[in-house]
C-alpha cells in the first residue's frame, strides 16, 4: 500500500511530543515527514515512543535531550533506527542532515555524528523481530512516486 502524502508536506521540524510515564520517554503527537534527499520521505506516525537524544543524563546541561535545535532530528533517527528503514550508517546520515536543515550548529551536529556512529551500533544490536516489527507500525519510508 503506498501512502497518500499530505499536500503540502507539513513542517516536519514542528514536532510536538508528551511525556509518557516511562522516564525519559516521550510520544510524539503528530506525524512527523522528513523528505531525505533521494526524494523518499520518512514517516514518523503519531504515537511514536522515542528517548530522542540519547545523552547521559551527566550531560543534560550541556545537550538536553528534547532541546528544539535537533529535537525533530532525533527523533526521526530513532524511527529510522528502531524500524532499521534505511542501513545504520544512512541513517546516522540523515541524523546530521536532518540536524543541519533544522538549524543546528556545525560543532552539535558533529558531535552527536561521531556519538552515534561510536555508541550506535550496541542500540542497533540489540534490536529484535518483534522490536523492529513494532517500530514500523509506526515508523515507515514512503517511495518519491507516491501520490499527493
């Protein structure tokens, strides 16, 4: 089934999330679609669960997890990762392009680049049928050829 784009795309960087009663856990409230470059788009649904930054907590003065300058960025990356929609490295890819188009420093988006290229690898290995089969009711990539 191929999914019907909203015309026009709203703003993905726009994201709006609540708290779940996990710590640390929020939920996003609206879809969120992020254009990648190759002209697919990466749907975000609305009730996706995301930890958005994984920064330890010892670091939250310095990159507050839910931060506006790379809060949408992140939490497209963790849709990417938990449903595995592109290759970890595309997506950490896309991490630091989504970050750079939503407006984050040079020195930010390198830094959280080199995290989660560094640290990434023990989150994408502990990923499961069930955990990836979860994501992507949630979490899905819609083909340039589809329909507005």
């Amino acid at each position: 089934m191929i999914e019907r784009l909203p015309n026009p795309l709203p703003d993905w960087k726009a994201v709006e999330v609540e708290s779940t009663s996990r710590m640390n856990v929020w939920r996003t409230l609206s879809d969120i679609y992020y254009p990648l470059a190759d002209g697919r788009i990466i749907l975000i649904r609305a009730g996706f669960e995301t930890d958005m930054a994984s920064i330890p907590r010892a670091l939250w003065n310095l990159y507050p997890p839910f931060d506006p300058e790379y809060r949408a960025a992140t939490i497209v990356h963790d849709g990417i990762y938990a449903a595995e929609l592109l290759t970890r490295a595309e997506a950490d890819w896309a991490l630091l392009e989504a970050m750079q188009a939503q407006g984050s420093s040079w020195w930010t988006r390198n830094v959280f680049w080199s995290m989660v290229r560094t640290f990434g690898g023990a989150v994408w290995a502990e990923h499961t049928d069930e955990s990836r089969l979860l994501a992507s009711a949630f979490c899905s990539i819609i083909p340039p050829t589809a329909e507005a």
